[in-house]
C-alpha cells in the first residue's frame, strides 16, 4: 500500500452509471430518497427496524445493480472502529437499568441485555448509513447531485434564502476536493524528499504533530491561491452570485417518479413507528 | 365623324399631352436621379462614418493606464505606468515581458478583473470602470488562465461549459446548442460527462477554452496558458488559437515563450510596468541587445535564423515559424558531396562508468484496487552512469514523474528490482530516509511548498530533521546558497514569500541540495520561469553536473533538455520506448512525433538540411553545432572547387 495516496480516501466520484431502474429516477426523487432513509436510520432505536432497514437496502443495491460485495467493501475499513465502538458500548455501559437482565458481570465490567442490544444497534446503524451513502454516491453523480440541489432548493430563492449561492458552495467544495487530496500528496511528498517521515511511527507524539505544520501551511497558501485564481475565473465568465441564471435542469416527474418517492417515504415511516 | 369635328382641338390636346408626358419623364428622370444621387451619397457617408466610428474607437483602448496594487503600509507597488495601447478587432497580439514587468497585471484590465488606479480601458468604447457594462465587457472579452484546474467550476466537463452561458441568462436550448459547439471546437465533446480530476492538464485547458468560447467573445486572452502542459496539449491549443483568430477573432496572448510570441502578428513587450516596443514580431526580434537586457531571449526558430546567418546561409528575412525556415531552406549547391568521413559531435562516453541506478522490470498501479486504478509503469528498465546527465522526456501521464518518485523511495516498487547507489528498494528493510538524502528530489514547482517565514530556515529544514549541530547546519545552508547563486548573508533572513519566481527556484533547489545528495532529481525545473531565471538556473544546474553530480530531469522543454543532458529516455504510456544518447534519439525525429513530442528546432533543421543535400553529420542538436558544420561544409566545398 502506498502511504501516499490520499486520492484513496476521497470516496466522491465513485458514480455507476449501472443504468439501472433507480438511475433513471428524476434526481430530486433519488435525493429525497436518500435524504429520508438518513433521517429515518438516525431516528429510529430499535435493532429490528435497522435489519429491515438492511435488507431493504440489499434489495435497492440489487434494484441499481450493484454488486452487493462491491458495496459491503465499504464496510470494511471503519470496521474495526465500529466494533471497538459497539464493544465498549457493550462492557462499559455506564447505567444499566435495574429492569435490566443481567448476562455476564465481573468487577466493574458487566454486560447486560440492554448493553448487548445498544452495541448491536450501534453496529447496525452505523452499517446501514453508510450503506445508504454509498448507495447514494453510485446512484447520483456529482453533476446530478448539483442539478437536483438546485432544483430542490430554488423554491427557496425566492423566500430570499441565497440557494444558489449554497449549491454553488456545495459544488466548488465537490469540485476541489480531489485536487485538494492530490495537493495535499504533492507536498507530503516534497516534504518526504527532504527528509521528513510520513508514515513512519517514530518519534514522540509533539514530533509527530510537527511534521502535519509543513504540510498544512503550503495546502492552506495553496488553497488559497486557487481560491483566488477560481474566483477570478468565475468572474471572466460573468459570474456575480446574484443576477439571473439559467438552469440545464430538465424536469421530467412521472408516476415511476412518484410511486418511488411514495414507497421510500412509506419505508422510512415504518422504520420510525417499528 | 366626331373625331373629325374636333381635330384642331384634338391636335391641341396631343400636344398638351405630349408635353405633360414629356415633362412628367423629365421630372421622373431628373428625380430618379437625384434619389439616385441621394442613395449613392448617403450610403457613401454612411460607409465613411463607420470607418470613421472603427477609428475613433477600437476593440480595445487602454489610455495612459497606471495600476498601483494596494500594499498595507508598504509603498504601493507600481504594477504598470502610463500604458496607452490600440487592440483593433481581428489582430493577433502577443504581450511579453520579464516576471513582474505587469503583463498579467494589463492582461486583467482587459476584461475589468482589475480597474485602472489612473487612465482609461474602453472595451468597444465602454468603460471598465462602470459597474454596469462590466457584464457585457466579459462576455465580449474572455480570459484562459495559467493554471488549468484553477478554472475549472463544475464537477463535470459540461456543466462547467454551461457556467458562462448560464451566467448570461441564456434560454437552456441555445446554452445546449453552444455547449456542443464550443467541445466539439476544442475536441472534448466525447468526454463531456467526465469529471474534470480525470482529465490531463492539457484537456482541462481545452475545457476552459471551451467554457469561454460558449459565451462567443470577440476577443481571447491566453494568461501563459499553455506554461502548463506537455509538448502535444501545447500544440493542439495553440493550433487552436490560430484557428480562433482566423474566425476571426481577437487573440491576446501573455506568454513567457518567445517562440509563441512569434506566432503573432503584433508583439507588445513591457519591461517596468511600461510598453517598450510595440511592432510586428519581426521587427521587434531584431533587437537582440535590448531584449537581452530586459531578461527575454529570442525563439529558438529566430536564434537558429541568426547561427545560420552568421555563416553566411542565404536566408530570406522574417522567418518566425520552424515550418517558415524549413521550406526556406537553400538545396546544397557546393559543387559534389565531400567523401569525408562525418565525425559527429562528441558524447560523453558513458558505458564505461558504473552504474548509479539500475531499475528493472518496475511496474508500478496507482490506486490498486479501486474503481480510478491507473497502471502508470509497465515492466520499465533505467540505467543511469555515475556523474551523467540523464533527460527524461514524455506526455503528461507517460510515467516521467512516477520513475523519479521510485528513485528516491518515495514510491515503492510493486514489482520489478530497484537499486539506486548501494539501496535495495524492492526490499523491504530499506532505509527510506538514507535514500531521500542520497537522491534529492525537487518537484515541480517546489515554491509552492515553502511553508517557513525566512529563506535560512527553509534551506535549514532537512538538516535539522537529519539533527545535524548548529555549526554544521549553518556551514552546509552557506554552501548550498552559495552553490545556487544566492549570497547567504544578503538572503538568509529574506521572507520566503517575498522573492521572486527565479529566487524561490533557487531557494528550492538549495533546500535539497543542503542535504548534499549524490543523485539529484529534478521534475520540470525550469517551469514557469521567465528566460534570464530560466537561462540563470540552466547555468547553475550545468554547473552542478560538471563538479560531478549526477543529475536526472524530466521536462517539456526539448531546448533545456538538448542543453544540459548527455542521454535521454523516452517514455509513453508507462513504458520506456526509446533510451540512448542525446543526439542519438532527437535524431529519430518521425518515433518522437509519434510519442506527441517534437525535437529541437536545430534537430529539424539539419534533417531537412540533409534532405536537401547537404552532407551534414548525426547528432547536431543546438544552433551552433549546427552552424559550425555548415561553415565547414561550405568553406571545404568552395576549397575542392577551386
């Protein structure tokens, strides 16, 4: 593994166009999906909505056709974070209730049946949101992400909310991100070459502190720089973030749109109340 | 009967009539024309005033501009003064200058990105100052900058087309209808769906274009775009420049190049801020001297021109483009081709040093494993001498730079053997930072990594990461400033940010050459500085190299490359294609062309010289080699003839 790669970590972009049922759905459908499967996995508490939930969401990976071990890749590396999580959430719960039963105690450790089931929960959640991200992430590209956004949030506009100032945020930031992570590279790199040690574990904590100072400084001048330079050429292009804009969204709502929309609004509904 | 009766009245009548008639012709006739008259006359004034309106106000007017960037406290900085410039509609105009001469700075006032601190720009007669036409200037003035990635908005090529076209408020069929038009002129219609990170340099640069051409300017400034991009994305814009203006509009282009300069039909220099010449390119290539003193050179196809010259070649004037002098060429007249043995210019002999660096067989995926993986090595073989120059030529993405990151450990090899000195680096226990310091690595663009507040502590970073002692570190930033031409006393408590492109290359090269590396590697050096920095640290990197350092490059620039190197690969697609001396390989001119390359414009010249005749020897890669041989040629035909 190269210790360089920090495109790696930079998990936007990672689009199939599988052209799949779910693809063709308008984009604002797809969004609000996703939007409202978030909102329902956060809300809900209990370990039997969540395995619906999960199957649910095996059944929609399978709708977009996408291969269900590409997906549960994405599992695998806050894996162990997870389960440190749900394990300390299992030994150390700080206040079992007195209804509670008890499974296993020993000194200060104990685990009960409410600890056992929260750790459970917690594992299941976190799983099944990230499953819905990336479910989103194969299902929406960045360029339909920003479409939909804009078309999601227009209404607002004329409220007197700056939405397309928002969505042309949320655009730069998606657009800047890889070349940030390959900035970033470069200079870890550069820094490398003069003898500093990325990666290596040596060295106490404060020393290792100060080799992250010779990379932030020049990613910070730089961003700045091509803040600079980009807003520069957003303005050659007449942009000034106020005055009229027309938009390339091209609306086309049908009944595959609305039955979508219906049945994931239900499902996240009968996750709440399960 | 009736008739009859009334004759003599009738005869009166025919006359009435007659005569009404006649005079009704005569007044048609005479009105006719004078409408006739009117129409020519006032189509004729017509016609005078337009012309009249084309010379009162040009596309572009700058008058008496002066541009002070505001400084905090500091004395404000003196950006330009007193320029005054004419752009017509339809020319060609290219503006050169030192670093810091205000080039960029004029270029931003075209378009109102920057206002005047004094004097007017009337972009079609309208003034940038006012906030209400600044909309129209930009859309009939637009800007392709340095940086390719920097212009980039959206996170697909077609959405970031559309962004000027929407900003117009144009109506979505007529903003789809440019968007095609526009990709299709650049060549980047099949990849409008990509997301711009995947693209080269050399693409992105086509889709800014793009973005700008769908907002149909009458007029393009190129800010250096091309300083960016390798050899072919290099071409293609510029071809695609040349196309623009023969539609018809207006090229302004800023350039460090002078061999782009010359492609225009009007050179403006500027030196201080001010216009110092301002004619046709011909013209103003012609002073060598004064040139010179303002830190700019000559093209390579017009310092070629003179080496000819100067040994009495016969060569027609204003010869700007290679493809000019080329078909300019005489057919040797020199009575039979001398039956010499051709002794071509000597090489360093090199095969009978050890070797520094072996790689063999290195393969090399980025991100292995994900859905972006990219094999940017394939099974490639390096060998490089003790004490050689070494060039390493290629597109972007052929794995030049790839290579060099193996050679000092910053990448480790995949598959494949790796020794550099008496380093392992296919095994596992190598120790990565002997081998940083071994081979010292300065990238592209090494300023851009500058993050201490004073040159000393910057050169200063490694050797207090090696933990050296105070004394030692002190002697070894002397020498390395020393060594780059920087005198350590004068510069070791200037504030990095305050140097300019030329000192802070310097300063780079010093902060790895501190660490006294055997093997120095070196990833476009030269990139984005004017040419007195340029010809400076080309001075200072030969140097080097003469007192025994061991030194690989890899650049776009085959001028730099024929200056300081001895051997050169080729690479392409992640293999090495060609390996050999450097006279050897510029001299196989169709293989390089075919790896998007193109050789010096000595190389070109002496191939079409020896096409027409002329007995010259392998291997002539600079203008006065060239001429040199010319000279002999000439001077030992005349000789055989008497």
């Amino acid at each position: 593994m190269n210790q360089f790669e920090f495109l790696r970590y930079v998990n936007l972009g990672q689009y199939l166009p599988t052209g799949s049922w779910i693809h063709r759905l308008d984009v604002r459908v797809r969004i609000l999906a996703a939007v409202f499967l978030l909102l329902s996995l956060t809300l809900t508490g209990r370990p039997v909505a969540l395995m619906i939930a999960l199957m649910g969401l095996l059944a929609l990976l399978s709708l977009a056709r996408v291969p269900w071990a590409y997906a549960l890749r994405n599992l695998l590396p806050p894996l162990p974070f997870l389960l440190l999580l749900a394990v300390l959430q299992v030994f150390f719960n700080p206040r079992p209730l007195v209804t509670d039963t008890l499974i296993f105690q020993w000194h200060w450790v104990s685990v009960s049946m409410a600890s056992l089931l929260a750790g459970v929960t917690l594992l299941l959640r976190f799983s099944a949101l990230i499953l819905t991200l990336s479910l989103a992430t194969y299902c929406i590209s960045t360029s339909e992400m920003i479409h939909g956004l804009e078309a999601l949030l227009s209404p607002l506009q004329r409220v007197g909310v700056p939405a397309r100032m928002f969505v042309m945020m949320v655009q730069v930031m998606l657009r800047f991100l890889p070349f940030l992570a390959l900035a970033a590279e470069r200079i870890a790199k550069a820094q490398a070459s003069r003898g500093a040690q990325w990666g290596s574990r040596r060295g106490s904590l404060i020393q290792r502190a100060r080799q992250v100072i010779p990379l932030l400084v020049p990613l910070f001048l730089t961003g700045l720089h091509r803040a600079e330079n980009l807003a520069l050429a957003m303005e050659t292009r007449g942009y000034d973030g106020e005055s009229a804009h027309t938009s390339l969204f091209a609306a086309h709502f049908s009944w595959r749109d609305a039955l979508a929309v219906m049945v994931v609004l239900m499902f996240s509904v009968v996750l709440l109340l399960v | 009967m009736y008739k009859k009766v009334n004759s003599t009245a009738s005869v009166e009548i025919d006359i009435i009539t007659d005569y009404i008639i006649s005079e009704l012709y005569r007044v048609i006739f005479v009105h006719s024309i004078l409408l006739w008259s009117y129409f020519c006359f006032s189509s004729h004034t017509k016609e005078t005033e337009e012309g009249k309106m084309k010379t009162v106000s040009a596309l572009i007017e700058i008058e008496n501009l002066s541009f002070q960037y505001p400084a905090g406290g500091a004395e404000p900085m003196r950006a330009l003064r007193n320029v005054s410039l004419r752009i017509e509609a339809g020319e060609y105009v290219a503006l050169i200058g030192a670093n810091g001469s205000g080039k960029t700075t004029l270029a931003r006032h075209l378009n109102a990105l920057l206002l005047p601190s004094a004097g007017t720009v009337r972009v079609e007669g309208m003034d940038t100052r006012d906030p209400h036409h600044q909309r129209r200037i930009r859309s009939i003035v637009g800007m392709v900058m340095q940086y390719p990635e920097d212009q980039i908005v959206a996170t697909s090529v077609e959405d970031d087309v559309a962004f000027g076209p929407q900003n117009l408020g144009l109506a979505v069929d007529e903003i789809r209808r440019r968007i095609e038009d526009s990709l299709k002129a650049v060549g980047m219609w099949e990849l409008r769906h990509r997301p711009p990170y995947l693209l080269s340099a050399g693409q992105i640069q086509r889709v800014a274009l793009a973005g700008i051409l769908a907002m149909r300017p009458r007029c393009i400034v190129f800010d250096e775009a091309t300083s960016m991009l390798d050899p072919l994305g290099r071409r293609t814009v510029l071809n695609l420049i040349d196309q623009l203006h023969h539609e018809g509009i207006t090229i302004i282009t800023v350039t460090h190049f002078m061999n782009e300069a010359a492609r225009a039909g009007r050179v403006v220099v500027l030196h201080q801020g001010r216009v110092v010449m301002d004619d046709e390119p011909e013209k103003v290539f012609s002073h060598v001297q004064e040139l010179e003193e303002m830190g700019l050179g000559l093209p390579a196809t017009v310092q070629t021109v003179q080496a000819l010259k100067a040994v009495s070649l016969n060569l027609p004037g204003g010869l700007l483009r290679v493809d000019d002098l080329i078909r300019a060429l005489p057919d040797y007249t020199g009575g039979k081709t001398p039956d010499v043995e051709l002794s071509p210019p000597k090489s360093h002999s090199l095969s009978t040093q050890s070797a520094l660096v072996e790689v063999r067989g290195l393969e090399h995926t980025y991100l292995s494993g994900t859905p972006l993986a990219q094999r940017a090595l394939e099974g490639v073989d390096f060998h490089l001498a003790e004490g050689s120059a070494h060039g390493i030529l290629g597109s972007t993405g052929s794995g030049k730079s790839t290579l060099l990151q193996h050679l000092n450990g910053l990448l480790l090899p995949q598959a494949g053997y790796v020794r550099v000195g008496s380093f392992l680096l296919h095994q596992k226990d190598v120790d990565l930072q002997s081998v940083r310091c071994f081979a010292g690595l300065v990238f592209q663009f090494p300023e851009t990594q500058f993050f201490e507040q004073y040159v000393g502590d910057e050169i200063a970073y490694g050797l207090r990461l090696l933990k050296r002692t105070k004394e030692q570190i002190r002697a070894d930033v002397r020498w390395a400033m020393e060594i780059v031409g920087l005198d350590f006393e004068c510069y070791k408590d200037r504030l990095t940010f305050t140097l300019s492109g030329g000192e802070s290359r310097k300063v780079a090269l010093a902060s790895i050459l501190a660490l006294r590396p055997r093997l120095l590697l070196l990833d476009e050096p030269l990139a984005g500085l004017d040419p007195l920095s340029r010809r400076e640290l080309l001075t200072k990197l030969k140097r080097l190299q003469r007192e025994g350092l061991t030194v690989v490059l890899s650049s776009h620039h085959m001028e730099e490359v024929a200056e300081l190197t001895d051997e050169l690969t080729v690479f392409h697609h992640g293999k090495d294609v060609m390996r050999g001396g450097v006279r050897e390989v510029f001299d196989r001119v169709d293989e390089l062309r075919a790896f998007g390359l193109e050789p010096p414009v000595a190389v070109r010249v002496a191939a079409a010289l020896r096409q027409r005749g002329w007995h010259l020897p392998p291997g002539l890669i600079r203008p006065r080699e060239l001429a040199v041989q010319i000279e002999h040629l000439l001077v030992r035909s005349s000789y055989e003839s008497v």
